[in-house]
C-alpha cells in the first residue's frame, strides 16, 4: 500500500516536491497550496507529513503563502497521528516542543548537511544576479572578498572564480588558508580583513556576526557594493552602512526566489535520503 | 605637446572612457556628456574625434542621451580639421560618405576584433543575469543551448558551462564541432535543430538570421526560455513565437547596459590599439 | 554491400582504426599491420585505402614497423584500383603525383581542421607528461609561457591554467590577445618576447620558425626546461641551447605517442567525415 | 639574534627547506645533507632541529640518502638541547618516546591540515603523471573512479576532471555526495561499488583499507589501470591483483618524488606557521 503523504502549505518549492513525491509513488495530499478551505481533520491519515521554509512565518500559523489561510500549528499537530514521522524546517520552538511531548518522531530537513550544501548553489546564483544587476563592471576582472568559507562562501568564491573575478577569502584556519589557495584564490585572515577592504569592488559576507562594523565599513569605497547574506542578525552594521553612504543588500533566502524549483527538488532529494535513513 | 581628443555625446561608457583617456596624458574635451549647451565651433581643434555607439540612434544628430542636445552630424563634420582622427560606431552611410568626401581619415572602432571579442564579455554576462532572473531553475543542471558559434556565441558557452550547465551547442562545420566538444560541450549540426529543440531549459540565439521560426517555435517546450542576443533582424520569428505563447526575450546592446564602464574600459583599450597602429 | 577498406602498414592506431571501422559496417583488410607477407595484388580490391601516417619514413617504401616488411609505395600506387578513394597523410610528393597520374581520388586526412584540433588534445597532454616528469616543481603554481596561438597552443595553454599554471602566451594580433586575456591568460606580443623570457619555469614552443635563437636562449634561466613541439625546423636553436647548457626537448608526433588508442579513434572519425562528404 | 636552525638528514626537500629557510633570516645548519662527515656534537647548538620525511627509514638511523652516514636517532636525540623545538615526520614510536621522556617540545609537522591539503595538490599531479604515462587514451574523455573522498581524493577527482576525464568518486555520506556532485562529478556509494567497477579505463585508490579485494579485482576489466596512492596497506590485494593479470601501480610518497622543491617549499611553510603559532 502506498504510504501517504500531507504537503502543508508553502509556496513553488512545496508544488514541485509534490509532483515529484507523486513520481516515487507516494499518496501525496497538498494542504494550503492552492486558495480554499483547509481540511484539518485530514491531517490524522498522514504517515508523513511536510511543513514548508519555514514552518511558520509569525510563530504561531502555518507559513501559506498561496492559500493564504490561518491554520495554528497547534492545531495541526494536535491531529497527527502518533506513528507519523513529521519533517519541518526552522519549526517554532512551542511547536517542537509539541511534537515531542506527544512522542511524534521530527526530523528537521532544513538543517541536513546535503541540503545545506546543495542549497549553497542556488545561494550563489542568487547572488551572481545581484551582482551582475547591480554593479556597472563585469565580474570578469573585477576584485571580490567572500567573507568567511563555510558551506556558502566555497560555492560563492568557487562561483566567482570561474567567471573570471579575482577572489580574496577570508578564513581563520591553516587547513582553509591551504583550501583556498589551492582553488586558485587569495586568502586573508579574517582578523586583517581592515587592512585590505578598500581593494574591492564586490564584498560578500556569508558568516553571521558583526564584522562589516562602523570602523570596517569606514575603510570600504563608495563605489563598492556589499552583499550580506548572513542570516539574522547579519554581518553589516546596517545602520552604520546608511550612515556612512554605503552600497548594501541584505539578501536572504535565495534559493527559494532565484530557483524555488530547484530548490523543491532539493528538499525532495533530502527528503527521500531521510525516509531511507528512518525507513518509515 | 598633448594631443587634444574631442569625445562626442554618449553616456557612462563615455565618461569612463574620457576619465581613462585623461590618464593617458592627452587634452580630452567632451561635448554633450552632461546638461548644457554643445559649442560646435571647438570642434576644429580635435586632433582625434570619438562618436559614441552608435553615433546617432536617428541616422540624422548625435547620440547624446544625457546632454539631449541635438546636434546635426553633418554640422560637426563640416566643422572637424582635415587632419583629424575620427573613430565612429554605427556611422550612418551619409554621414560616412560626408567624411569621405572631405578627406577625413575615418576608422569604425566598433567593428575592431578585440572589441568584439571583449563585448561577448559583458554580453555573455548578461545573458547570465537575465538568465537568472527569470528560470525557476538554477543554471547548474540546467540544460542549454547557444545557437552559432562566433565570437559571442563561443563565450556564452563557456561561461554557462562554467557554471555547471549542460551546454550543446550548434554549429555548422567539422572544425567547429571539433572544439565545441575539445570545451566538453555537446555539438548539433544547425540543420538538425528541430531534432532537438524540446530538450532545452534555456535557448540562446547569437545568430542574426531566422533560424527560430514557426516551426522551429512549435517544437520548444511551453517552459523553456528563449533569449536572443542577435542583432537585426534577429533570429527569432517573435509574432509566431508570441502566438504560440513561447516565452521570448530580445536582448541586445548587452555590454552598455550591463556593465557600462567596464565598456568604456573596452573602447578605450581599442582606440589605443589604433592609434599605437595608426601614429597619427 | 559492404564497402572493401584496406588499411596499410602502421601501428597501435591503425589497430584501433581496424577496429572501429569493423564496427561500422565496413569489410576491413590490413596489409602490414602484423608481421609475415603483404599480399600486394589483393590492392585491386580497394574500395577505400588508407596509408599511416605517415605514408613513408624514408621517402620511398610503406611506414609498416609492426610488420617490417619493404614496400615501395610505386608498388602499392601502381595496384590501386582506378574507383578507389585514398586517404593519406604526410604522402611523398612523388608518391601523389603519381596517384594524380593514375587519376586516383587522393584526400590527404591528415591536414583535416578536425583531425588537427582533436589531435591537440593528446598533444597537450603528452607536453603535460614530459612536464611533470622532468621539472622537480609542480605544475601548479608554475610560470608557464606558450609561444604561439594556434591550435596546438590554445590547447596546450588552456590545459596548463586549468592544472593552476601562471600562463603568460606570446601572439601577434590584437584579436589573439583578447581571447587570450578572456581566458584568464597573460598576452605578450612576440616581438617583446626577449624581455620576458627569464621569468619562466616552463617555455613551451609551438611555432615552426627560429624564435628562440641564441640571443634568446641566453635570456633563459638554466632551471628553466623547453619544450618545443613545432615540427621540422623547430623553434629552437637546438646547438646553441647545447653549447649554452639550456634544457630542451623536442617532442614531435606526440599524440601516436601519448596515446595511441584515441589517436586512432581520431583519424577514423575524421574518416567517417571524409566519407560523409564524398559520399563515396 | 638569529634563532639556529639544523636540517638532518633528507634530499633535495630539505636543500629547498635549507634555501628558503635561510631567506626568513634563520641561521641555518644542514647535517648528512651532503656527502661527509656528520659532526653530533653541533647538535646541542639548534634552537630547531628539524627532522627529514620520514625521520628513519630503518627505524634506528637517520633518513640521509645524500650523505650516505649511518647515524643513530638515539645518538642525536640525546644530544639535543632541553629547550629546543624538535619537529620531524613519521618519527619511530621509540625515538618520539626518548623525546618525550627527556621533556623535549616535539611537533609532528607531516600531520598538520596544512601540509596535508598542500601535498595533495603534488600527490595529484604525480597521479597524473603516471596515468599519462600508462594509459594509451588521452585523459579528456576517459572514465576515472576515484575511491575516496577525503583530501587526497578531492583534489585528485578535480585534476581529472578538470582535464576533460569523466570522473566518479565513492563515498559513503550525503554530505560528500552533494559536493561530489556540486563538482560536477558522479558520485557511487563505496558499498555499490562492485556494480560499477567494470565502467572505467582507470580506478584510483585513496583509501588505506582493503577495498580491492580479489572479487571485486574480478569486476575490473583487463585493460584497466589500478593506481594506489593509500599509504600500508593500500587498498588493493596485490596478490591477488597479479595472479588475475590485473595492471596496478602502488604510488607512494609522490610529492618528493614528483615535486621535490615544491614539497620543501610546503614544508618551509608549515614550519613558519608552527613556529608563528609557538612563538619558539
């Protein structure tokens, strides 16, 4: 018998995971993707049921965009069922804790590594757009700082590179120094970032935590343009950078704009790595 | 003593080019780069004369966008030295046929090989940025194909594959193939287009013929984007392609638009090599 | 039915041309491709004939060194049958002026565009072979200049920046330079060539004209190793790298060398080519 | 004052180490790095006694394939001043004992992240060397496996395919698999591999594990080369290897072999990070 599963609310990501599951012979059911009535007495047939990026976008309703209905989380998971297995992304805390007082198995997808990894190409496309719109030079020869090399900074200074930018990374280890320079690009030690911010045209941070600061910002050009793409708090001093007169784009949770339906195939892919891993 | 270059008209790719030319130790004047009257009669002490590209977008007075000036060109023809340099793009035939006439050393700095050459720079990059506005997908994955295999058509292709695309690429002779494949491309005899067209995410046409038409079209997916980055005519039949509801973009004069001082940089480079191979 | 193709005399190339043209529905005999006799009056029956390359070592008799075997090629030519298509490369003069005599279809494979630009490929990674064998630093990181930019020192330059090789190449035209600097690659005109000659690890020939003379070699550091993969004269001045203790290697017909097996695959696709086209 | 710095024992690495380290304003001491006598009693002057790779290749005495003396590693340790910074390379267990209970500073500089990464890069290209050198196929366009993920393995899977191979790489978590494929390589779990063995025209071993055993040698076609760059045991049964006919190359040590100066080069490097880090 074919295993049921519940999509609840979301947005392009969440239809293309649909279609895709109904490929792998899944009884797929979309809640909240479409405009409408919301059957929340479904939700207890569900051997597997999927929240959308993020699960909740006030906290305390289903994140659901389309259908634009109000659905507490609380309510949903009062209904599901104790044998479901429950696969959400940046749940609210009460909700998790819910879920886990009433014994029900979460697994949190958004933070798989693969996910994280794969994500990261879209996270660049992204912001190769920004960049491409917003600057009046080509990437080609242009001078570019990735700002930290996590997971996001390799596959942005990887990106970069190839198009033809000289990078300059900036790290704290001995074995990420060998990295990047072995990738052909020029590392910096983070600590001496001050020293060499004015030389670019293109600054990237990816780490979150205050480093762009009113001093750091001070050394930056004006012509520069500076994309943050830390998640909250960010690494720019925002208001110091309006003050100073400084190019800045805040731009977070790229995949799902530049690419939702890459990005719904890749929480597909993770999914399935998972329900192999639990064999639900 | 300097040589006095006078810079006609034009916008950001101009002033960078006056800014860089200044550098070079010559006397640059510009007329109709920013608000305010056009003194016609210094004309006469320009050693070298640039026009913008293209010289004039109504085939009669100068392209001046930011002056907004009109000015006859056949005012300023009569008006410049009989020893002068002039370097135009997009020369109207008349106004060609007036230097002529008069015994004015004439060179069409836009037609150059090195300029064209760099131009598929910025053209292929924005190419990527259109690109990566308006697919749902990422480029990585993504299979593409760039019709033509010349100047621009060559870089688009790398710069796509580069990023992790799956290029084909179509062509028409043997040698053409051979290094369509040596680059780890895909090759497609243009005649045999039809055979493939469905298989695409993204089509890119460099070539200025109709290549695309009704039935060609009819064969594209309903989700494929089609970019066409040839000049006049195009190779695309847009009135069919806007009845079969294919989605259809025409982009030209990419490098002035996507990275205009970079194009400035370009042109200037290109009029050193001239005047290094003319000594004038 | 089958079409007869005779291949003549070669090695590890011919094997695999055996082969493959086995595969594609062709009735192949080899003369001299093993030891023991060559049946000469079975020529006649050529519907296709194929010499090595290249044709003759010495000028007189078939290039055959598996089977080591003398045949004058006059004996081969006078058997050919008057409908047959002969394919050669690198034929004696007189050896085709008398196929032109007889009135014999002769095309010489072996200058095809296709054949010379698949052919850089096992070129370039036979120059990357001696390169690592013989320099006691790695590729990357290493100051590499390639002279030339023709087909071969596209290649040879492409594949050397890809391993992470600092590549500087020496042209002529304005137009090479913009595609040299568009492949991240550092231009440097040929007649400055002497000004920059002792900043290499790596100098790599592909031009058959005497650029690096004596005077040149001396601007060479003796840590420095030439290669010149030009044929006949070369282009360098082999005696006075001796005299001046310079280290070169002259590396001819790599690719028969390198690898055998491709080069074979190589010439059968330029074959098929061929054929396509004459529709023999 | 100039810190002392002896150098024993090693080859052309450690003349490179000795060069570089002189340059960084180290007064500099070479012993057993060229024929002669090797005077002990000098030892007790070093501030940095630097030890060659491996410290013995015996066991007991020194690594001096140069000088040809036979010294004890007890004989020099306990001449060893108590303040000295001792850094060697696979040191004996005893000999790293004797360090030890004399209370000496010791650091292992052959396990450092840094020179790992680095030594990657010679490890590669001496792969490469000897797959050009074997094989009778140009790279471009070949069927690499790489087994092995970890920094050996990586940097390998990237020459190749940078190089135009059609590379796989086996590994066992999510994680690796999206970076494999974010490469643009196809990724194998290491259990499937026995699926997949017969596909490639070259395999390379990374992993020090017996993966190769005698079944899945049997999947392995004839033509195939075997390449094991896994330091004792290395991964493949080699008995077993050759009673089956199978072509396999143990590659150890490459980079002193491949690249002596640029492995001194990397070890200078190491040892100014250890020392930045240890304020000696």
């Amino acid at each position: 018998m074919k295993r049921s599963v519940f999509i609840l609310g979301g947005d392009l990501r969440q239809e293309t995971l649909k279609t895709l599951l109904e490929k792998e012979n899944f009884d797929v059911t979309a809640l909240g993707l479409s405009e409408g009535k919301f059957p929340l007495d479904k939700i207890k047939k569900a051997d597997i049921l999927i929240f959308p990026i993020p699960a909740s976008s006030d906290g305390e309703t289903l994140n659901a965009p389309i259908s634009k209905v109000k659905v507490a989380l609380s309510d949903i998971i009062g209904r599901i069922d104790k044998n479901c297995l429950v696969l959400g992304a940046k749940m609210p805390k009460n909700a998790e804790k819910m879920l886990n007082d009433r014994g029900i198995m979460y697994i949190d997808y958004f933070s798989r590594e693969e996910l994280i990894i794969k994500n990261a190409i879209p996270t660049a496309e992204g912001v190769l757009e920004i960049a491409l719109s917003e600057m009046p030079i080509t990437i080609f020869g242009s001078r570019v700082l990735v700002i930290g090399y996590g997971r996001v900074g390799k596959v942005i200074a990887e990106k970069f590179g190839l198009l033809g930018a000289e990078v300059t990374v900036s790290a704290r280890k001995c074995g990420d120094f060998a990295w990047i320079e072995e990738k052909g690009q020029k590392a910096v030690h983070t600590e001496k970032l001050s020293d060499v911010l004015s030389e670019f045209d293109l600054i990237i941070n990816t780490v979150p935590a205050r480093i762009l600061d009113e001093n750091a910002l001070k050394k930056v050009k004006n012509e520069t343009l500076i994309l943050d793409v830390a998640s909250k708090p960010g690494g720019v001093d925002f208001e110091a950078a309006k003050k100073l007169g400084k190019n800045v784009i805040w731009a977070l949770s790229l995949p799902g704009k530049t690419a939702p339906i890459t990005s719904g195939k890749i929480i597909k892919e993770t999914i399935m790595n998972i329900l192999s891993e639990t064999e639900v």
